[in-house]
C-alpha cells in the first residue's frame, strides 16, 4: 500500500513511541527524513551520541561507513539503515587498494614501520582496521588537524587516506607539505602523503562560482567544506567541517550574506534569507538522498515484526581494530 508523506510520518512517529529504538539522521539526508530524526549531526557526533543513547536499536539514516562505526563503538546495539548507501568516497577505498598503497611507499624507499596511516572517518571498517593495526587513527573533517599534528610529533610519513582534499587542505593550513601518491613527485621529499580519492558533491565548485557571487553580491562572504579542492579552499573566507560551518554561518548577522560550498540539504536548512549555495547545479549527495520515508518505516516496521532487515555486522576481528583506530582519535 502506497502511503502519502503525512500518513508515512504518522506511522513512524508511532512506531517509534511503541519501539526500543532511536532514529539517527546526517546533516545531508533529505528533508523529510531528517525531520524524523531523534538525533541529528555529522558523522563523529552520531557516533558519539549512539554510543551514550539506551535504545537496543538505532536506525541510522546516513551512509554505510556511518552505521559501521555506530556498531564498532557500540558492539551490543543493533544497528539497522532504511537503506545501506555506500559514500562514493569510502569506496574509492579498500583493503586491497590499501595494501597497494603501502607497498607504493615501501617501493619509493620508505620503511612500513615508518609510515603511520591516519583514515579519514569517511572509510569502511575493513580500512580503520588496517589503520589501526598499524598504529594510525581515524580523523575528522574538524578534528583532522589536531590528528595530524599529533601524527607528526612521532616523526614518521603521514599516509592520509582517502580524500586528497582534505588532506592536502590541513597541509597547507599546517605549512607542510604534501602529494598525492602517483602524482610523480617523491613522497620522502613531503610531510603528508595522500591517497588519491575524493567527494563527488565537494568537486562540483569552482572558481567561477566563487567569481560570479562576488561580483553578484559585493560584500558576500564565501564558506565551504575541506572536502572541496584547495583551490577553492585558499580562495574562501572560511574553510569549516559541516558542524563548525553551521555555527560560523548562524553567528553571522543576519543580513550578512553568505554562499556555502557544502551538500545542498544541509544549505537548505541553514537560514532563511541571504545563503546561497555556491554552485550552478544542485550540490546533492546522491547516495545521502536514498533513504526515504518509506525505507524508515519498513524499517521500524521489520522491528516491530521482529524480523529487523538491513541490520549491520562488522567481523570480530575488523571491529577491534577499527575501534582501536577511531578511540585513538577520542582519546585526544
């Protein structure tokens, strides 16, 4: 049977109040999804949050990598997704592309005991487990540079999986120097080396963009995400992680105007007036925008059913050392 939008959040709002379960939404996901979120962040608060939460059940409305570290961090939840959208980014990476990497490094002339791997959380358990075995850590868009900083204090080459961006970003903002691996520069000459892997959405901004509202609007200040090429960031009056550019943005004055390079869902939510999305096409995250109301209900109805589906599970072994990676990153 085919419900309308209202019947849809009638049912879920009643299922939740008959159900052990919380319903976790990403700053990205589409309106109405988020809207029925019992609690709502970017990836490392949901985490963090799920792990304090009493539910026996969260139902993560996000990507893949999001629910997995919910289930490492909080082994004894269930952990179940409306739909298991795999990021595009996450999936520029495997263990197998991993393990490549390393041995790209040790061919250059660069020991593996002198490598320490830093992920970004944007990756899969199989990739923070890998990490973690060796020594390395997960990070943050907001907390990548205090990751790094304390990386480099050991004295060993940084291997920074996957986004090039944010990574080359955090080198720049650091004075260090970086490559990404393959692009013919030596990596024993450079601080951080990066993997070669990105956001689609955080992609679609230029130069022209950032041209054309400033000439639009004198006065307009420019705000994005690291995720965005460092072109763009080094052109910007403010680089930010999804929660510190809600908070820059709702501290300006309200006729300030401001055009914000990051997912459009989340722009969206923003402010009423004078925000603009920094780009000519609709910057939306298309695996984000998978779930829908419909995927939360049958959801929460599979549990009522006792029949859960799209239930999460991360193999022992993954899971100790993928939470080793990301309680490095908690830890400071």
């Amino acid at each position: 049977m085919n419900y309308s939008h209202e019947e849809l959040k009638e049912k879920i709002t009643e299922l939740k109040n008959n159900l052990n379960v919380t319903v976790v939404g990403h700053f990205y996901q589409r309106d109405e999804v988020y809207e029925m979120a019992d609690i709502t962040g970017d990836s490392l608060e949901l985490a963090r949050r799920c792990q304090a939460d009493k539910s026996e059940f969260v139902v993560f409305c996000g990507v893949g990598f999001m629910g997995e570290s919910v289930k490492v961090l909080s082994p004894s939840k269930r952990v179940l997704m409306p739909r298991i959208a795999c990021c595009a980014m996450a999936k520029m990476i495997d263990g197998e592309y991993y393990d490549n990497s390393i041995a790209i490094l040790e061919k250059s002339g660069i020991k593996k005991e002198n490598i320490l791997p830093i992920t970004y959380i944007n990756s899969s358990a199989e990739v923070k487990a890998k990490v973690g075995e060796m020594g390395g850590m997960v990070c943050t868009s907001s907390n990548a540079k205090i990751i790094i900083t304390k990386a480099l204090g050991e004295g060993k080459k940084i291997l920074f999986v996957p986004d090039r961006c944010l990574g080359q970003n955090i080198a720049n903002q650091m004075g260090k120097s970086s490559c990404v691996i393959g692009d013919g520069i030596d990596p024993n000459s450079v601080d951080i080396i990066c993997y070669d892997g990105f956001c689609s959405v955080h992609q679609l901004f230029s130069l022209d963009d950032i041209a054309f509202y400033r000439k639009k609007f004198p006065g307009i200040l420019v705000a994005v995400h690291p995720e965005c090429d460092p072109t763009i960031c080094d052109a910007s009056d403010f680089v930010g992680s999804t929660s510190q550019l809600i908070k820059y943005i709702k501290e300006l004055p309200l006729e300030q105007k401001v055009v914000v390079g990051t997912e459009f869902n989340m722009v969206n939510r923003l402010r009423e007036k004078n925000t603009y999305v920094l780009s000519s096409t609709k910057p939306e995250c298309p695996t984000m925008n998978e779930t829908t109301l419909n995927d939360l209900y049958l959801t929460l109805k599979s549990i009522e059913d006792k029949a859960p589906i799209n239930e999460i599970q991360v193999n022992e072994n993954t899971a100790k050392w993928a939470k080793v990676a990301l309680e490095r990153m908690l830890a400071l």
